[in-house]
C-alpha cells in the first residue's frame, strides 16, 4: 500500500503541474469522489442492516407456520422436512448478511504523517500530495465495498430463494391438505 503511494506520488510530483486550478479542480473532484465512496459504504451497511431483521422476522413467521402446521396437521411429516429448505436459505441469507455488516476498517489518510511531513510546505506540493492519496484511498475503498456489496447480494438472493421455497412448500401443504379434505368428505357422504 505504501509502496503505490510513494510511486503514485513520485508520478505526481515528476509532472512539476505548476497550474493552481488544475491541483485544485483535481483535489476537489479526489475529495467528491471519496466522499461518494464513503456514502455508498454507508449505505450498504444500512441495507445490510434490513436484511438482517428481514430476515429475523420471516424465521419467526416460518418457525410460527411450522409449529401450526405440526399442531393441524401431524401426518404430514414429507412437508416437515421440506421445511428445512427455507430455514437453511434463511439462515444462510442472515449469515451472509452479518458478514457483510461486520467492522471494517476503511483506508483513510494518515492526518498526523500528513502534518509531521507537509508542515509549511507550499500548498500545491500538499494538495498534490493529498490527491495521490485520496485517489489510492478511493480505489482500495472501492475493492472493500466490493466485497460488502457481493456478500449483500448473495445474502439476498438466499432470501428470496427461502422466501420462494416457503411459499411453495406452504401452498403445496395447503393444497395437500384441502385434497385430504375434498377426498374425505366424498368418502363420508
């Protein structure tokens, strides 16, 4: 990590970029950019944040449905395993979602190194010096995201598969157990 911004400094530094607005513009776009990146940090861990009691509430309701369901109905045990479908995407959509909300540490300039070393400097040889490093801290930001991003969107695609599973396997119990009942009521009449 250090070895890129000492290269990409050494880069920025070797343009000898005389032009105040240029450095300055770049700076402003650097620090737009790494605030953009920050937010949308942000709001993954939001997301990720009602995923989680997404999720917590539709275990409930399908552990609620469960019990119901055993309490109706207690032949129905190939239903009851058919349950497990829906429980092991639910919890792997929840697993997967706290992974993804657990503490990272996001890359962020060192604000004492940057002090001790650019103290009195000229400006521009500082805001040169920032722009290189914001502009690695918003591409290492950015991989780390990646990862929160992909872990949210798998945590979410095994929610909406225990979701569909549920819902199938309860209307197929459903529809079971109102063909018991049609079929038992022509044999009783």
């Amino acid at each position: 990590m250090s070895e890129e911004k000492s290269a990409d400094s050494e880069t920025i530094e070797s343009s000898n970029c005389k032009d105040e607005k240029s450095i300055k513009a770049m700076y402003n776009e650097l620090v737009r950019l790494y605030d953009l990146e920050m937010d949308a940090h942000e709001t993954i861990k939001d997301k990720t944040n009602g995923i989680i009691a997404f999720n917590g509430a539709i275990i409930s309701l399908v552990t609620l449905a469960f019990i119901q369901l055993i309490g109706k109905q207690p032949d129905i045990s190939f239903y009851l395993y058919l349950f497990i479908i829906p429980f092991v995407c639910l919890f792997i959509s929840l697993l997967l979602a706290i992974l993804s909300y657990r503490v990272v540490e996001l890359v962020v300039i060192d604000a004492k190194a940057l002090l001790n070393e650019y103290y009195c400097k000229p400006e521009m040889e500082i805001l040169s010096q920032l722009c290189a490093n914001i502009a690695d801290d918003v591409d290492e930001n950015k991989a780390i995201s990646g990862k929160r991003t992909m872990l949210f969107d798998y945590s979410f695609i095994a929610l909406f598969i225990g979701l569909l599973a549920f819902v199938v396997i309860f209307l197929l119990l459903i529809l079971s157990m109102n063909f018991d009942f049609a079929m038992n009521a022509n044999f009783t009449s």
